[in-house]
C-alpha cells in the first residue's frame, strides 16, 4: 500500500482507529495501491459531535456569511476540476472527459447553494386579522448525514452537501468506501474556501459506519442514493428512529422509439446513453423498446457504433469507455451475458471477452447488446448497472408503454419521435419521476430536481432544487400582533380564535 486515505473530521484529517480498513484498486489495472479507513461507531460519533459544535454557530451564521463561503467555495472547484477529475477516473475508472462532466454536473449545485438567499426567502401575510400578521419561515434542521455510491464519487456528494450546509446544517458525509479519494478532497477545498471547522465532516466506512448514522440520535435527516434494497433499507431504518429521509435507488429505464423516429439519432443517443461510464450510471438506457418495425434496423445501427467503441484507460485520451469498479462487479455484470441466451435473448454483441493490452488485470467489459429480451430474463428484471444494452420489441405505442409501467422502477425514462402528440402523451402517461423527449438521459439541471418514482425513491422530496432546500429546512409560521396602546383591553375569550 501507497495511500491511506482517513477521515475528514472537525476540519482535519483524523487517521482511524478502528483497525479495519478496504482496499481501494485501480480498476484499469488491478492494482491495489490504496486502502481506506473503515470508521466504527465511536468515530462515527465524533464525527457527529463535531457537526454538532459547529451547528451552534453555523446555524445562525448570516447568508451574507454562508454565500460569500460558497463563491469562494465554486471557485475553488473550478480551478481544481481537473484534478478532481483524475481522482475521479484513478479509482473509479471512468474516462477523464466523463469525470470532468461530473464535477460540472456538482458544480452546477454548488452555484445553486450560491443563491441560497433567494431560495429560503420566507413569506408575509400582514393584516391577516386586526393588527395581526403571520410570517411562514424556514430554518435549518441541525446536523444531516449523507450516503453516496460509488458511481459519482464527485457529483452525488456534491447533491448534498453545498445545498444542506447552505441552508444552515452541519453535515457528515459517508462516501462509498471503494472510491474514498474525491470526497476528501472536495472536503479539504472547501476548508480552504473558509468554511468553518465541523461543518463538513467525511467518514469512510461500510455498513457498521451506515448503520452507526442511521440510529444515530443527533442526526436529523439522511440523504442517500444507491440500490433499492439498500434505499429501502436506509428508509426504514432510518425512519423508524425518527429521521427525515431521502432514499433514491435502483433503475431500469426505458427509451421507447416510436416508427417515426429519427434512427440515427435515436441509435447515437442509445449507445451514448447504455455505454457512457460503461453503464455505471442510475440514468443508463439499460432497456430500449423498438415499436412496430424499426427493431432490426434499429438494433444494427445499435450494433454498428457499439462495436466501434473503444474501451481502454480512463486516463487515456482515445478511450471512450473505460472498465468496471471492482472485479467482483465485473463478474456480476457478465453473468447477465453469459446466461442471456438461455433466457431467450439474442445475444447480439457479447463483450464479456474484452481485454485491453497492456493491461490485462483490469476489469474490463465491451458493450454488450441483446434483442428479443423477454421480459421474463434476468437481464430485464434487473438493474445490471454495466454495458449491458436490453432491447425489446412492442407492436404499438400503447403496448410499449405498458411496458415500461409494469417496471418496478420509475427512475428516468425517455421517447424517441417526431410527433409532438405521441411526445406529449407519453410524458403524461409514463410512469417516471424524470422523462426525455428526443433526450436519453434526462437528468434535470441543478434548479429544478432529480428523483424517481415507485421502487426508485424512498421517501416524500427528490434531491437537489426546491426539493432540497424543503428537505434540509423545516417550516415554521409565526403569527404576530402589535396592538395600539390606545386599543382598549381585549379580555378573556375562551372561544376558538378568529380572524376580524
């Protein structure tokens, strides 16, 4: 081991204790160069009561103080992205182009976080009754956890944090223990930004860390996006020891391409959107339904540029796709390749025999693509989360979207067509927290918010926009009179109060 990355707490960084540690790789090669602290439940509290000492000064900071931080914060980010960017691509493997699309993505965040003022102006009712006026406020919630995977190391920390500190809370934040580095190092960058010590605080762990938040009783809220199972379980765990809670989990999402669509475009858009980060994203095509008679033209022009693709390095500038995180996901991920054909598929393109030159021990996999999925196979029903592209066959509209209702997911979808009808219908009647016209990957900019439907989100509020400011403040109405010291005594009235 070359690098130990430890946690981040009370402004410095704090080495672990608990003797327990994870092996961080270098998914192109193999090589395990890294480890990480895995925290107990003790450093967990400390964590947690350094959020808590600064909340007592934090929490009734002026926005004046809050945003000038925040400006100096995005700065900060700017000039490091490219940085950032590498520590994005050395652990988790994504090409750097892509790396540099995320911390875009967080910055856009953090600009939000910037406006803060605007977004927590309250609200004035004045005379609501005789010299009575009632005032709707909102105020932080204390100290807040966060919980992010390994897909955007940079970005979803970036959904929470700057947005819930903004607001006033302190935060702790856990990121996933394979891809550690990003997260400390956004934590330092904003130390340097001003902020104050214990505002943000970084613990690394596994599920003993998870678990230590979730019941923990000085955590107000939890935010956290990763699988179902796991959002289901951070829900009710969670909420069982009375905290707020933000869950957003797995995905299938579909593109239906309707006759008349575009198959260029939609071809280009299919690819982008299956194979980008090799499928590691929550908003991936992983399913695209053809209706009527396109699907074989349809899946060749598929064909044609996934075989084109190619796979190498992330920190390779000719590289488009770069490998999985973990050997153990890379497996998982080819299995639903290698068991396709007896399910019924029509294994197209197979890709579980990617190897790259000079760097054999990678956990590399080409795109894959299979047509004629029934919905029976395990490639469908599951949320696969590599280059695995699905493609299924409906006779009409109205059938494919069926389809894609009967998912237990209900992430992202998109459509693919020319007719501003079928376009306007589909966003009414698909069942989808987030839908694309002519657009594979519909994740909403920073002002607006991001979340699911059904089995993709645990919990009442999406993440980031006027959703995350709700969620990390709680409303309170005050109701106000200045009674004129020429008004004559009211007197007792035991009646139900009314307004006159």
């Amino acid at each position: 081991m070359t690098k130990t990355v430890h946690h981040w707490i009370g402004g410095k960084t704090v080495e672990g204790t608990s003797d327990r540690w994870g092996p961080v790789a270098n998914p192109a090669t193999g090589e395990v160069g890294t480890r990480v602290a895995l925290a107990s439940a003790d450093e967990v509290d400390a964590a947690v009561a350094a959020a808590r000492a600064a909340y007592t000064t934090w929490g009734t900071s002026s926005l004046a103080q809050r945003t000038a931080v925040l400006f100096r914060y995005r700065a900060l980010l700017d000039a490091h992205r490219d940085e950032i960017a590498a520590i994005v691509t050395a652990e988790h493997g994504k090409v750097h182009s892509d790396a540099l699309g995320e911390v875009a993505r967080g910055l856009e965040i953090v600009e939000l976080a910037c406006g803060i003022t605007t977004q927590l102006k309250g609200e004035l009712s004045t005379q609501v009754s005789h010299r009575v006026d009632v005032a709707s406020i909102r105020q932080p919630l204390g100290v807040v956890a966060g919980i992010s995977p390994f897909n955007f190391p940079a970005m979803v920390p970036m959904w929470m944090f700057p947005l819930a500190i903004a607001c006033g809370n302190t935060f702790v934040l856990k990121p996933s223990e394979k891809d550690p580095s990003a997260s400390l190092r956004l934590a330092e960058l904003f130390a340097e930004a001003g902020l104050p010590d214990g505002v943000l605080n970084v613990v690394h762990g596994d599920k003993e860390a998870v678990d230590a938040l979730l019941v923990h009783p000085d955590v107000a809220a939890v935010s956290f996006v990763g699988s179902t199972p796991i959002a289901r379980y951070i829900h009710t765990t969670a909420t069982a020891h009375g905290k707020r809670v933000q869950a957003l989990g797995g995905a299938k999402n579909h593109m239906l391409v309707l006759p008349d669509a575009d198959l260029d475009a939609a071809a280009d858009a299919a690819v982008s959107a299956a194979y980008g980060s090799a499928g590691e994203r929550c908003m991936a095509i992983s399913a695209v339904v053809a209706v009527g008679a396109v699907g074989d033209a349809l899946v060749g022009k598929i064909r044609e540029r996934a075989e084109k693709i190619k796979v190498g390095p992330g920190g390779d500038p000719s590289s488009e796709m770069g490998p999985l995180v973990t050997a153990a996901h890379r497996e998982k991920v080819a299995s639903y390749v290698t068991g396709a054909a007896a399910e019924g598929c029509e294994v197209v393109l197979d890709g579980t025999d990617c190897v790259v030159e000079g760097h054999e021990e990678g956990y590399w996999m080409g795109p894959a693509l299979l047509d004629k999925v029934p919905t029976t196979a395990r490639a469908y029903q599951e949320e696969i989360f590599g280059p695995v592209l699905c493609v299924l066959r409906a006779e009409t509209y109205e059938e494919g979207v069926a389809l894609i209702n009967a998912s237990p997911y209900g992430n992202g979808t998109a459509i693919f067509t020319r007719d501003g009808g079928a376009a306007r219908r589909f966003q009414m009647e698909v069942e989808a927290g987030m839908v694309g016209v002519n657009v594979p990957i519909p994740v909403p900019v920073g002002y607006h918010s991001f979340g699911g439907w059904k089995d993709s989100l645990f919990g009442d509020h999406h993440i980031y926009g006027n959703d995350g400011v709700h969620f990390y403040t709680r409303g309170k109405v005050v109701t106000t009179r200045w009674p004129d010291p020429a008004d004559a005594p009211a007197g007792v009235d035991l009646g139900f109060p009314r307004n006159h």
